[in-house]
C-alpha cells in the first residue's frame, strides 16, 4: 500500500475528523472513502450525459433529483 503526506488546512482537518468520528471510522478510511467517491463522479462524468447528484427518496420509494455536484 502506498503512504502519502497531505497537508489539509484546519477547516479541512476538522470536517474530516469530525465526519471519521460520527462515522466510526478513521480519517485514512474517510480519506479513502472520499478518494472513492472522486474515482466513481471522474469516471461516470467521462461518459455522455452522465453527472454526479443529490437524490431525496421519497416516502413512496421513488427518486427525486435536489441538486448536482460541479466541479469536480
């Protein structure tokens, strides 16, 4: 497995150990999570039409479309 240095600002640092924390998880896991979901929106936005979202499933189980994520 490779090692890496980052440095994060403050801000950064405490939304990370805060999500790690609420998460039962480890801020390497966060960080590898959050590294996941970077690799799964760079590879859906390659392909035509496709884009990474926020989704609300309503009480009947459907789908309702609240935003999109840009910029990444």
């Amino acid at each position: 497995m490779s090692r890496f240095t980052i440095d994060l600002s403050e801000e950064i640092d405490k939304k990370l150990s805060e999500i790690a924390s609420s998460s039962g998880i480890t801020k390497a896991e966060a960080m590898r999570r959050a590294f996941a979901l970077l690799a799964l929106a760079f590879e859906e936005k390659k392909k035509e039409g496709m884009s990474l979202g926020i989704i609300r499933e309503r009480k009947d189980h459907t789908l309702e479309a609240i935003g999109k994520v840009v910029g990444i």
